[in-house]
C-alpha cells in the first residue's frame, strides 16, 4: 500500500519538475536566452508542450492570462498537490481502518 503511495508521488513530482522545466524554457526564449530556432530547443519544447497541453487546454477556458502572464502552470501545480493530498489521505486512511 505504502508503495502505491510513492509511485503516486514520485509521479507528481516529476510531473510538477516538467511543468517547472517548460515554464522556465518559455520565459528562457521570450528572454532571448535561448534562440528559438535551435533544433535542441524546439524539439524540449514540443516534448513539454505534448506533456504539459492536455492539462492546459480545459483550464486555460477558464484562466485568461493576467497582464500577459500565463496563471495556469501555477494552478495546475497547485492543483496536482491537493489532489495528491486527498489521494494520500484517502489510500493511507483505508490502510490504517483494516
């Protein structure tokens, strides 16, 4: 049971690692820090991109930009760890009733 619970944060970790990575590597090319056009680069992005959009797409419905910044990874992270703490709560706590 315990180890469910770890491969379930293990997952969360390394899903909210990605959504750190791509919104670093966006900030990284609209800085000019990294030429856009490398090859390297577009293909990390169109990897994060394929990762990170199908949690996106429904919130961004929802979550307009505020002053050009992009609130949805914070949400989406945000959301990712309550959902992880209800799972805890919830496998942990049927662990302990047996």
């Amino acid at each position: 049971m315990f180890a469910l619970v770890w491969v379930i944060g293990t997952v969360v970790q390394i899903y909210i690692f990605v959504i750190i990575l791509q919104v670093a590597l966006s900030w990284a090319i609209a800085f000019d820090l990294i030429n856009a056009n490398n090859d390297a680069a577009r293909n990390l992005t169109e990897l994060l991109k394929k990762l990170t959009d199908p949690v996106y797409k429904p919130i961004r419905k929802y979550i307009p930009p505020v002053g050009g910044i992009d609130l949805t990874p914070l949400v989406v992270i945000i959301g990712i760890q309550i959902l992880a703490g209800f799972l805890f709560k919830l496998v942990i706590g049927s662990f302990f009733l047996f």
